[in-house]
C-alpha cells in the first residue's frame, strides 16, 4: 500500500554548494513527496549530480540541509541514510560472481537481512530466472535491476538512481520504468530518478524538478507541465502546407510554424486557432482538421530553461 503522497519524504532546505569564489548550488529548497516517482532535471552543468551527491552523503553542503524521513543529513547521517538506497552513476558489482552472490555478500555489511529479505527484492525486481547466473553475463538493463534490488535489500523509504537509463536500449527503458511505478504503487517507495531523456521522464515521473545554473526554476506535477500556459500547441491539417506556411510568413512573420507533411504545428490560444481557421479559408486553403497537440514535458523544459542542452 503506497504512503500518503503529500507527506514529503526529503526535505532540502536551502542547499547550497560553493567551490572556491564559484556558487555550483544556490540556495535549492524543495520537498518530494512520499510514494511518487520525482524527476530531477537540469541543462549542462545545472548542479543535479552535485545535489545527489550531497543528499546522500557523498559531498559535504556549504550551507543549507537536507532532511530525509525527518533526520538530518548534518546532523544525524546515519538515522537519515539508512531510510535511502541509491545507485549514484553506475552500479558496481563483482562480475565474476553471481548476481545472488553479489546481494549475499552486500547483505552481510547491513546488519538484520536475512535470505527471505534477499529472495523478495529479487522477486521484486523479476530477476527470479537469472540471478544465479554470473554478473558478467547480463545485460546493461540485468545489472541495472541487480543494482536497484542490492539498493533495495535494507527496506529503504527512498531510492535515489541517478542516469539510470543510461545505456539502455528502448525494451530496457521501458522494463525499468514499469519496474519503478511498481515500487512506488506496491511498495510505497518514493523514487528520485536523475535523466537527460525527457520523453522517459514525461512517461515515468508524476512530478518533476527543473534547475538552471544551480538554481530552482520550478517544481510542479508533470500533467501541470505539460498543461501549462494560455497557449497551446495546435495542428492545421490543409491542403497545401506550402501555401498556408507562406500566409503565415506574410501575415505573422514572427511566428513560429512547424510543417509537417500535410499540417502546420503552431502555440496558439483560442481566439488565434478561430483567427486563422478563417484565414485559410478565406485564402483558399481547405482546413481538413484541427487539433490540439498537448506540450510535452521537453515543450515546456527548454521554454523554461531556454536551453536545447540536458543533462
């Protein structure tokens, strides 16, 4: 049964990061909520591996905290880590090994596992038919699930993965994320995942975090994302896309028209999509349809951010 969402699991509280005369984090303060899937993203350089890493641990903060299932990582590391499992870049294993070797050795370092802990994070991530195999036999996606079931073995409250469909082709993206959505609906688990890959992100978050330059841009829902604004994308199915685009040039020149095959793309809002429906018609362009083409998450992102970079 999943937690009550609005219960933040982590707190950051004006988190900062300053190296020499350089700020890297500047004063970042937001709250994930329990039970969900939070996506954190940012263009080049925007400071999300360097906020990870100081969330748990691996990095000292100049200034601010984080709290995490209400403990202090100042304060009080070892009560607030042991509510995290994380895989920060990519999981290490012994490959020579098995993947059930591997968990049986990283449950001994964590004091009260015990073998019906390690066989149910095995079901959990559906590795029940490979894990006695060798590491070094499986797939990028294989160790992937391997890593988030060793992440998983102490019953954490949140797991942090950071890049974690890097390198995974599009059936191990997709596993990935069903797996994640059933942590979160099943388990309760609140899941911060770090990507450069907005279309996954869009799919797999129901929040997500932007930062630029070290800063908070926005943290909204992703249905909020992708609704937001007056104006909406809108497509004109015509006759002629050639036609309708050169009418757009002379009568608009400041707007911004996608042509596709046989429609034009453009940010309307109502009054505009009535406008120049009867535009068309009057210069002879038969309008065969319209439609409303929702923002993506990737819409609104580089809107925001002004940036064609992710990372």
């Amino acid at each position: 049964m999943a937690a009550d969402s609005q219960v933040p699991i982590i707190q950051i509280k004006q988190l900062t990061k300053r190296i020499g005369s350089k700020t890297i984090i500047d004063k970042l303060s937001f709250d994930v909520p329990s039970g969900e899937v939070f996506g954190f993203l940012g263009p080049n350089g925007a400071g999300k591996t360097t906020t990870i890493r100081m969330m748990v641990g691996l990095m000292s903060m100049t200034e601010g905290d984080v709290h995490i299932g209400g403990y202090s990582i100042r304060s009080d590391f070892e009560k607030a880590i042991r509510h995290v499992g994380a895989i920060v870049e990519n999981p290490e294993m012994y490959k020579f090994l098995s993947g059930y070797l591997n968990l049986v050795h990283y449950a001994r370092m964590i004091p009260g596992i015990k073998e019906d802990r390690i066989q149910e994070v095995i079901a959990l991530v559906g590795m029940e038919n490979r894990i006695h195999d060798k590491v070094k036999t499986y797939s990028l996606g294989m160790r992937q699930r391997l890593g988030i079931a060793q992440a998983l073995l102490h019953k954490p409250s949140v797991l942090i993965l950071d890049e974690p469909t890097n390198g995974l082709d599009p059936a191990g993206i997709r596993e990935l994320r069903d797996h994640l959505r059933k942590l979160t609906k099943e388990d309760g688990i609140s899941v911060i995942i770090s990507s450069h890959l907005l279309a996954e992100m869009e799919l797999m978050c129901d929040r997500v975090a932007i930062i630029q330059n070290g800063k908070l841009v926005d943290v909204r829902l992703i249905k909020e994302f992708v609704q937001a604004g007056e104006k909406q994308l809108v497509a004109f199915e015509v006759t002629s896309t050639q036609q309708a685009a050169a009418l757009i040039a002379a009568d608009a020149p400041g707007l911004e028209v996608e042509v596709n095959q046989d429609e034009l793309v453009m940010s309307l809002d109502k009054q505009e999509i009535a406008a120049w429906n009867k535009r068309f018609v009057e210069a002879g362009i038969a309008v065969y349809g319209i439609r409303a083409r929702p923002k993506t998450l990737e819409d609104q992102f580089l809107e925001m951010t002004g940036s064609d970079s992710i990372a």
